[in-house]
C-alpha cells in the first residue's frame, strides 16, 4: 500500500505524466522493446529519484518490462503530491510526499528499500548508504543498482575506493548521453527557467557567479552569458578554471566574487562553498541558489545564524536581514533551485537519461554473474544506441563511414 499525501490529485498527477511521454521518444521505444520481452518479469526494482512526472514515466517503462516498483523521491521539495497520487492511482508503490520532514523521509526510503530489491536506482546515494548499514538485511536480493548524479558517483567512488562497496553500481551519471546533455543543457536551461521565474529579476546587465565549472557549471555559465550577464567562475581545479577563462569567462576566489555578485549558484557538489564570511560582504538583494545536489553548498545554518530576522518574499524566495540592514535572497532554502522551485530538466533531455537507466537496469540483469561488487561504467555500444535513437528522432542526418574510412580510423595499418 502506498503511502502518500492526497490521492485526490491522482488525474492531475496522470495528465503530467501523459504530457512528458509526448517528448520521450527514446524512453517510449524501449518502453515498446521491455513490453514485448518482459525482461523484468518477476523481479523487483527500487526507485529514488526526484519524483515528478519524467521519473514517473520511467517507473512506468520499467513496468511494462515485467517489474514490480516501488519508488520514492530523493528530495522531498522536488517531490510532486500530483505525481505520487497519479503512480498510486495506477497500482504502484508509492512512498513521498512533498515537504517531508527528515524523519519521514528516511522512513519512505526504508518502506521503499523492504520489499528487498533485485535492482536499485538511486539518485545520490541514500539508497546506496542505507543497504550498507541500517537496511543491509534488504540487500539479499540484489543483483545492482544505478546511480543518476555526481554526488552519488564521488560516494560510489569513495565506498570503491576503501573497499566497502557490497554490490555492483552502475556509473549512470558518467555516459556521454548523461552527463554531455543533461548536466550541461539540462542544468542550464533549467536552473535559469527557476530562478528568472521565482525572481521575476532580469538577468541581463548582471553579475552572476557560478561555482564550480564542471559539466553543470559550464551549462549553467553558458545559459547566463547567452541571457546578457556578466559571468564569474569560481573554482578549485585549475585546469577548469583555464577552460573557464577560454570560454570567455572571468576566473576568482569566492571571498572576491561575493563582493561583486548579484546572482549567486552552485555546482559544485561540495559543502560551505559560500558561508560567513561570504556573507558579510555581499550586496544587498543578492540572490542566492543551489544547483549542485544536497543542500550543504550555501552554508544556510551560517546564513541564520547572521541574520537578525528572516522572512518569506515570494514563494521559494527567503529574505534573510543582515545586521547592516542588507537583504540576502536564498532560493528554495538552498536545495535544488531547478526542481523544487522548477519544472526540473526538460523531458527531451531526462529521456536520454532515463533511457540510461532503463538499459543500464537490465545489463545489470543480463550481466548479474559476471558483475564484480564495485563501480562499473555504461558500455559505449548501450551509451551509444541511446544516443542514435535520439538522433533519429530529432531527424539528425548522420553521415557514415565508407569502407576505406572504416579502415582508415580502425584498421591495422598492413
């Protein structure tokens, strides 16, 4: 039985979800492949994701492949009552609500984890850190799992690493049809739709400064200078801060760039990337944001504690009143800008992503016997078909090699 906020919502929740199908093409392929096959007949996938309506349609695709699922939300802010009313409405197990307090949402995780999966797909690693302590005993099942972000990733990395790592985990994040598209013009595009949407600011003509210049900041910086900002890198890797330099941006240390922003995101994945003392010198009315994934990266234990009073401005939009009469701006109490005060990604872009997911949950069932406890990688031949299926929807003319280049690229050179 599911465990949700109203069920009332369910048609709401249904509608989403039959909007994001329409641009889905490759997730409705596969979906077409798995009804056929059934190659998850009879097993049991667990499911923690942020939990709006293009996660909903991979919990559908994955049924229509055989499986029983239960899923859950790995944020509760991004968590939508429509959504979790309408997946309910059709049979599956549902555990979240939105706004859930710390307590429930370690309780959703662990009703979503008892039904002792065969296969996991988790969204920065709680599922992961769960079935290695509290919940080990729901681990007897399973084969793998998949994991969607950064963050999750560099906990992988580190379980790897040290040699904690107890089951097979798939690196989602790190396939090209992952991390070139929905880090890059996902977060980007999306980030901003939030931001200029709970603001109602204009970006042009302003200071922004984007922390961290990975796969997401690159996206995040491109998208502000295309809207007319004026971009600042902060980094701690040099050899990104030199590629943000040749792409046109302006390169500093955080205490310097707080001086001088007015719009404020980060990406790093990292904690305190700005805290107290960033803080105490920035400008009145900047607005803060977090695109990274927990909500560790603005320091907002720091940010209360220098504040003499703090209310709501908008919705998703806290003011936070400094001693000197300054008003700092944090957005959606510094979690994930884009999808709890967002749409999230676009549903063109989850749909390479989800498809990662879907195809990398049934190599990990094809490939169970030969999987080694540790961190594996996407093969390119599965990286690879998403991204030619998606080309071909997008009606992509892709030249190919003639024989001769064929040899010329690949052959032995006799």
């Amino acid at each position: 039985m599911s465990i949700i906020r109203d069920s009332s919502l369910a048609a709401a929740g249904v509608q989403k979800i039959e909007w994001v199908k329409e641009y889905m093409p490759v997730l409705r392929q596969i979906e077409e492949r798995f009804r056929k096959e059934q190659p998850f007949k009879g097993k049991r996938i667990s499911v923690c994701i942020h939990l709006e309506a293009k996660t909903a349609y991979l919990v559908q695709v994955l049924a229509a492949g055989g499986a029983d699922v239960a899923v859950t939300g790995s944020n509760s802010l991004s968590t939508k009552d429509d959504i979790c009313a309408g997946l309910a409405s059709q049979g599956y197990k549902v555990y979240a609500w939105h706004g859930a307090t710390e307590e429930e949402y370690w309780d959703h995780l662990k009703k979503t984890l008892e039904f002792k999966p065969h296969i996991i797909i988790d969204d920065g690693g709680d599922f992961v850190s769960l079935l290695h302590g509290e919940c080990a005993a729901y681990a007897e099942n399973l084969l793998g799992g998949c994991e969607e972000t950064t963050t999750g990733i560099t906990r992988l990395k580190a379980r790897k690493k040290e040699g904690s790592l107890k089951f097979p985990m798939m690196a989602v994040n790190d396939a090209d049809s992952k991390h070139l598209f929905d880090n890059v013009h996902g977060t980007g595009q999306s980030v901003w739709d939030s931001i200029m949407y709970t603001t109602n600011v204009m970006l042009t003509g302003r200071d922004v400064v984007v922390a961290g210049y990975g796969f997401c900041g690159k996206g995040v910086a491109m998208r502000a200078k295309g809207l007319g900002a004026r971009v600042i890198v902060t980094e701690i890797n040099p050899w990104r801060a030199m590629e943000a330099v040749m792409d046109g941006f302006r390169v500093m240390k955080m205490d310097d760039a707080a001086r001088i922003g007015e719009f404020f995101v980060t990406v790093t994945g990292c904690s305190d990337v700005i805290t107290t003392r960033h803080f105490e010198v920035m400008k009145h009315n900047a607005f803060l944001a977090n695109a990274g994934h927990f909500d560790v990266e603005v320091n907002v234990s720091a940010l209360k504690a220098a504040a003499t009073q703090v209310n709501n401005r908008r919705p998703f939009i806290d003011g936070y009143h400094m001693k000197d009469g300054r008003i700092l701006n944090l957005l959606a109490d510094g979690k994930l800008v884009n999808i709890v005060a967002g749409n999230g990604h676009p549903a063109d872009i989850m749909d390479m992503s989800f498809a990662l997911q879907a195809l990398g949950a049934k190599y990990i069932l094809d490939n169970a016997n030969n999987l080694t406890p540790s961190l594996h990688y996407i093969p390119t031949e599965v990286d690879r078909e998403i991204a030619l299926m998606k080309a071909k929807a997008m009606n992509l003319g892709l030249d190919e090699l003639t024989p001769e280049q064929d040899k010329y690229f690949y052959g032995t050179g006799e």
